[in-house]
C-alpha cells in the first residue's frame, strides 16, 4: 500500500470511529495519553526526547524555569541567583522543599548533580552541554551554591532552566548503573510522583500532594492520576480514542486531527511551540553518497522542494515557512538570506550541470513524527531524478545512526532542546562534533563566538551570519514551523502558552 493509500485509509477509519462513543475517564481523575515512541527512562539525560522531557517535567525540578508568558526566569527550587562575576553564578536555594520520601533538599543535591554530569566517566548523548560550558559546582552553606563556567555562556540560564534537572543525592548516588534510578524507583520534587513504569504497561503518575509550587509558572497538577499508554502506531491511538480508550493524542498528523475533531465530542488544540521542520545534508560525503558533497545538488533539492505547499498540506495546522532553524521567540533567531525558491527545471538544470542529469538513489532517514513530511518530500525529488528511499526510525535508531555518520539524508524536527535560544541548535548541529555533517570552520567558530558572547546586538550579529551561511552553502533547508496539535476529548482543557513544542505539561491539563 503507498503512503497516500495509507493516509486515505487512516481518514475512513477515523471517520467511522467517529460514529462511537467516548468514554473520558474525568470521574475517575484518570488523564489516558499515548506516546508512539517508548520511553526508557524518566529522566531525560539518559533517554533525551520530547516525550522522556514532559514525564520527567511532571517528577523532577530545575533550580529555575523560564516562563514563556513574560519571557522571564522565575524561581523553582531556588529563590534567588545572582552573577559573582562573569563566570560564577550563585543560586539560594527556597527553604522547606522536600524530596518526595520526605528528605529536604540542600546544596549538595545541587552540587552533586552537576558535577555528576561534569565527571569524564559520566556518558550521555548531550553531555556536551554541560562540559562545554561548566567546570563544576560547589556548596556555599546548606542553601546556597555556586556554578562556575569555562568562560562566559550566553544562555547559561536557558541551560539551567530548561535542562538542568535536579537529583536526589541521597538516592541517585547509591545506584552502580544511574540510568536505573530513573526507570526503576525515581524520586522527584514536581508536581506528580512516578507509581509504575514498565514497557509493556506504560508509565502511571500521581498527583503529589506535597509539592511545594514556587508560584503559577509551576502549579500544583489539577488531574489526579496521568496513564501514559505504549501505542506503537497513529491507526490504534486513533482507535483508542474513539472508543474511550485515551482522552489526549499529541503530536497527531494533520488528516487524522481534522477528521477526529469534526466529531463534537473531541476537540483540536494547536500549540506553536519551537519545533522547525528541516532537511539536513551530509554535505561531507561520510554516508557515501558523493553527490551530497556538491553544492550545487544541494541547492538542487532544495529547489525541487515547495516549502508554501508543504506548510499548506502537509504540515500541522498553523504551519508557516521557516528561512531559518528557529523560531522568532527564540533568542537569536535572526537571518538575512534564505533557501532558493521552488523552481522545478531550475534544480533539473543544476543537476545537470553537477554531472547528475540521470539523478542518483539516495538514503532518507525519517525521524518520528516526521513521516508524512518525508514521504512527501520523497515524491518531489523523484521529480528532478532523486530517488529517495525513506526509512522511518525512532529517536534512539537515529541518534545512533547519526554518531555513526550514516545519513545521507534527514527529515528531523528540533526544538532547541525545549529553550527559546538558537545556541543549542547551533552548537548541535554545527558545533564540529560528529553528528555535524557540515563541518564549516567558519560556522564552528562563530557558533563558539555566539556561545560566550552576552551582548544581545553581538550575539544576533553572530547568529544572523551563522543562519546566512548555512542557507548560502545549502548545509540544511529549513523547512516548516512545527505546531504541536493535540486532539482530545471536550472534558480535557490544554493550555497553548508553553514553549515546548512536542512535549506537554501534565500538570497543566485540567478537566473542563
């Protein structure tokens, strides 16, 4: 069956489920949501996706959060942060919050967990974030600590806010394997308590009901028990949905959102969120497809690709056309140039001119979530002699994969690592790590120069030329921004203020 057929046949069935009735599980406080791709652990250090960030959200806190409504840090498990100078930043930790087997939290939580992350032997897939920008922390008195940095960060908060989750020391410490702690028995300081996990049965979350909010930016959670349920395929969520079997879809394709939310009984929320659509190229020629390497097929597929139809048709409802990899209320996100326009024979004629007018096969890796976009982008470059084979692949196949250096091409998604500041994507992509298939000297230095620089009209000044260089040398197309939309029934109320764009907040949810 193609892809179109798939779709189409998707569609039906969501239409005649439609004619079922559903079943909210509101009297009983019970919250039912799926995720298509499996979670491994609670924490996002060793298993680092969207889905892993909104459980690990719900259980576990970060000395500050960014609160997207002022565009402001405001306190979680500190009160209070200050600079010392431009390397040092000091954190007063708030008085009384406890862990949830009752043990206060202090300092040395603090400590330990940064500089469990800062230690050579600790090995995690982005623990570059930490080592490239801190050297280690260190207790002050029994609330307050200070972290010190290599050199001055520009988005030192965004990291500590947005990523920087915070361990018992008490607990975590006596594990061998840490990865364990959070898929066996994770204690936390949020709003809900983990009460199962299993790959078979899902993830179970209680509301807890000592968590200590630091103010409406971090509420206490509404809804008292959240099911998170593992749905390999969008068909049987769908299915699940109609008959009562899930009250909230996230992250659902266009086609089956509209259909599902024609029923009066189920209701479509659509978050922008920082989520951007790209196409990434293996411009150094690593996975084996020489062609790659030469700028001018590059731009050829990026003519061959129509950014407006695709935010039209494809995309999730809310979709614009993207000249950069972000979005505006990211930090940072500025670019003067943008990819060529679409033009069919225009590409047909640099493919020619490449030595390519025959086209030539080329691998494409699909990230999850990503699937209609690919496939779809798959049929325009048939057009110009490109014949893409597209393979689907979870999070974890296409981090290794990518490490590896084996993708010619890629349909991805990013976020900034769930902060509104282009540095992380800069740094991942194009930091001269491996999973940079573009290897610029020049973008490595300057997205070096953007890192360390505080100055808010310097540091766009880096990050616009960074964004020009990489559309001037066709490294990766922006393609789409990437809305989150949510399909659920009418008894669920979803917020559309947070920031991130694939992820949700638990204990924002409430029953209508």
């Amino acid at each position: 069956m193609t892809a179109a057929a798939r779709l189409a046949a998707m569609a039906v069935g969501a239409t005649l489920l439609g004619a079922l009735p559903a079943h909210a599980q509101k009297a009983q406080d019970t919250l039912r949501v799926a995720y298509t791709d499996p979670i491994a652990s609670t924490i996002d250090y060793f298993d680092p996706k969207p889905e892993t960030t909104a459980v690990e959200r719900s259980i576990f806190s970060t000395l500050i959060v960014f609160d997207p409504a002022t565009k402001t840090f405001k306190p979680d498990l500190a009160q209070s942060w200050k600079r010392i100078d431009p390397t040092t930043l000091e954190f007063t930790l708030r008085k009384g919050v406890k862990w949830q087997d009752g043990t206060p939290v202090t300092a040395d939580d603090v400590v330990y967990t940064v500089n469990w992350l800062l230690d050579p032997k600790t090995k995690l897939r982005f623990g570059y974030v930490y080592t490239t920008r801190f050297t280690k922390a260190e207790k002050v008195n029994d609330d307050t600590v200070r972290i010190y940095e290599k050199s001055p960060v520009s988005d030192d908060l965004m990291i500590i806010g947005g990523n920087l989750v915070i361990l018992p020391k008490h607990l975590f410490e006596k594990y061998d394997n840490k990865a364990d702690f959070g898929r066996q028995h994770p204690v936390g300081t949020g709003p809900y308590k983990l009460m199962s996990i299993s790959a078979s049965d899902g993830i179970v979350l209680k509301k807890w009901e000592g968590f200590d909010s630091p103010g409406p930016w971090r509420p206490a959670a509404s809804i008292g028990t959240v099911k998170i349920l593992p749905i390999p395929d969008i068909q049987t969520e769908v299915a699940q949905l109609m008959v009562g079997g899930l009250d909230l879809m996230h992250s659902v394709p266009r086609d089956q959102a509209k259909q599902i939310s024609s029923n009066p009984a189920y209701q479509m929320t659509v978050a922008p969120g920082l989520n951007v659509f790209y196409l990434n190229f293996d411009a150094k020629g690593r996975a084996g497809q020489k062609a790659l390497t030469d700028v001018r097929v590059r731009k050829a597929i990026e003519m061959a690709i129509d950014r407006k139809a695709l935010a039209q048709n494809v995309a999730p409802p809310g979709a614009v056309v993207r000249d950069a990899l972000c979005v505006p209320v990211m930090a940072g996100c500025h670019v003067d140039n943008a990819p060529p326009a679409f033009d069919p024979a225009a590409a047909k004629k640099l493919m020619a001119e490449a030595g390519y007018a025959e086209g030539f096969d080329v691998d494409l890796i699909s990230q999850p979530g990503c699937e209609q976009m690919s496939e779809a982008i798959a049929g325009e470059l048939r057009e110009i002699g490109v014949r893409a084979r597209v393979e689907h692949l979870t999070f974890g196949g296409f981090a290794s994969r990518q490490r590896a250096g084996k993708i010619q091409l890629v349909i991805g998604q990013w976020d900034g690592a769930g902060r509104p500041d282009v540095a992380s994507g800069v740094s991942y992509l194009w930091g001269g790590t491996p999973v940079d298939y573009a290897q610029d000297p020049q973008i490595v230095k300057l997205g070096a120069e953007g890192q360390s620089e505080r100055d808010t009209a310097k540091r766009d000044a880096i990050y616009r030329k960074v964004f020009d260089l990489v559309n001037e040398r066709a490294y990766l197309m922006p393609l789409t921004s990437f809305p989150s939309v949510f399909v659920h029934t009418k008894d669920v109320s979803v917020e559309t203020d947070t920031v991130g764009a694939l992820s949700i907040d638990f204990f924002r949810l409430k029953w209508n």
